[in-house]
C-alpha cells in the first residue's frame, strides 16, 4: 500500500505534451484527493499522463483512446525508447528541421507524412514537440494533422536535453512501480475497476473544442457521469466549472461526492487582456461515499 502525496509543489512535465495538460492543476488535485493506495489507479483519459506520473502510485492502469500516446509509453517501458535513443534521434532530426524554412516545405511536413505511413513513437514526440501549440488533432482518415510551430531552430541543445530528461524520468517512474497502458475507451476501464480502486477522470471538456482523437459528445459525458456514481471505485472528476460568461450545467449530471473549485488563468496568445480566468472543478467521492451535494 502506498499513500499518494498530499504536497506537490510543482508538478514534472512529461515528454508527451497535449492541449489541455494539467500540470499546473496537479498540486491542486493531489491536495484535494485522498485514496488509501490499496488497489489500483485508474486513469482512463491519460493523455500527456502528467497527473498520474506525478501522483506515482504503486500500482497503475493508464489508458486513452489514442493509441500512438499509449504506444509510446509501452515502449518507453519495454526499453525500445530511451534517453540515449531520444537523443540521437532528436540531434539528428533537429539540424535536418533546421535546413527548411518555416513554411509548408518545413521538413516537419516530411515527418508527420511520415507519422501517417508509419506510425512511429519517435516521430509522434518530435511532432508532438515542434507542432502549433502542442495540439493534438487527427482529421476524418485518422491521420495527424496539426501544423507546424514554425520554428526550424525548435530542438535547441537545451531543449533536447530537456525531452531527455523528461523520457528518463518516466522510465525509471516505470521500473519501480506496476503500471500498465492500455488503449481502449473509458467504458472498457470501468469494467476492470473495484472497491479499493480510485480512478482520476480527465475527459474532454463538453461545449469546447476538442481536437482529440474520438470524438466527443454530451452522450459520452453522460455515461461517464453514470458509470463514476454507479461503480465502485472513488473517483475524482476534473471539469471547468465556469468562466466570466457562465457556469457548467453539465456538473448538475455529478451528484456524489465533494465539490473543490481553483481559479485558474491562462493566456491565449501574449497579450495580457487576454489573460482569461476559468474555475476549475474538482469532484471527489472517496472510499466511504457518505458525502452528497449540492451544487
Ligand atoms: C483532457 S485530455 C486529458 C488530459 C490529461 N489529464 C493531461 O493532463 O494531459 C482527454 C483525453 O481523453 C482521450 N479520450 C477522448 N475520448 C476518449 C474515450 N472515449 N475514452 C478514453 N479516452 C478518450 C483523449 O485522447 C485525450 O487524451
């Protein structure tokens, strides 16, 4: 049994970055969870996995329906990507991206062509890591699509080192713990979960855009809503709760468990009048579900 920690003060960054991340929420749900460690965590929208790599629990189901994010930390564990591996590679990768302009002949284009035909783990994190805004987004065919930053000189030695460090991290997170990455949709891991269970849900958010691999839709909200209150396992529910504009009707759907809310800000583009704030909500159902509210 491992107790998760209550403090964080500032979360680590995984290599695998996506729109939406969590990171600086992190500090926020470890203070706000308490699970006794006894059973499995579940994580059943991993994407960039920040929350569960930091909370570190002995014993872990990571899963996503994107298959390439789930590919990459399968071979983060099975040793096929490593440090040294992401070095050479990105060195490599990083002078020929340097040569192009910043156009549509970048020679991200050729990489992500790449990505498409090939689906390897170490063109997705270059892509993932030179990319507009560290989106993540596949078109109708299924095929990646998001464009490039812009910046040929992206993959400083810094940098590289940076993604290195970052692989390394994981890796040695994996050898000491008994983690899994499965992919398949949330339903699939809700019926793997039990009593001791505690599983962090991180959906995408419903009413914004979602450029993720599925889909998205008020059906899947809801039967999320009733597979967390229903189950077993205590759950903690990520959701934004409102903005200047309005509050989240969908937290209505959420009837178990404490209610925690954060401000939290974030810039779209560099100008400070467009620093926005948005509530961020928490739900919490520990072991005992005693605890109902009203919101
Ligand atoms: C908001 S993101 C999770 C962000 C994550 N907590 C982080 O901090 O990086 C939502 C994730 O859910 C995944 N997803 C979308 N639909 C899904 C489904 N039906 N089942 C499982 N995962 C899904 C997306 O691929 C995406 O990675």
């Amino acid at each position: 049994m491992t107790l998760l920690p209550k403090k964080i003060k500032t979360a680590k960054v995984p290599p695998i970055k996506i729109q939406g991340i969590k990171t600086k929420l992190v500090p926020f749900i470890a203070q706000s969870i308490s699970w006794d460690g006894n059973g499995t965590y579940y994580e059943p929208f991993m994407g960039s996995g920040v929350v569960g790599f930091n909370l570190a629990p002995q014993k872990a189901v990571f899963s996503d329906t994107n298959p390439y994010i789930i590919q990459f930390y399968q071979e983060v564990q099975s040793g096929k990507i490593t440090g040294p591996i992401v070095r050479e590679y990105l060195e490599r990768e990083a002078s020929k991206l340097a040569n192009t302009p910043a156009d549509k002949n970048s020679y991200y284009y050729e990489v992500r062509d790449r990505f498409n035909k090939f689906h390897s783990s170490l063109d997705f994190l270059f892509l993932q890591r030179s990319n507009f805004n560290g989106m993540i987004r596949f078109n109708g065919k299924g095929e990646y699509n998001v464009p490039f930053g812009r910046k040929p000189q992206r993959f400083q030695k810094s940098l590289i080192t940076k993604i290195v460090n970052q692989v390394e991290w994981v890796s040695q997170l994996m050898k000491e713990k008994d983690w899994t990455f499965v992919c398949m949709p949330f339903t699939e891991a809700f019926k793997l979960m039990n009593e001791n269970d505690f599983v962090y849900l991180d959906p995408p958010y419903i009413d914004r855009y979602d450029g993720y691999y599925d889909s998205w839709s008020e059906e899947l909200a809801l039967e999320l809503a009733h597979l967390a209150q229903e189950g077993r396992a205590s759950f903690c529910f990520s959701m934004w709760y409102e903005n200047k504009y309005r509050k989240n009707y969908h937290l209505e759907y959420w009837k178990q468990g404490k209610l925690y809310t954060t401000n939290h800000f974030y810039h779209i583009g560099a100008k400070e009048k467009n620093r926005n704030s948005m509530i961020e909500a928490l739900i919490v159902r520990d072991e005992h579900r005693t605890e109902f509210m009203n919101l």
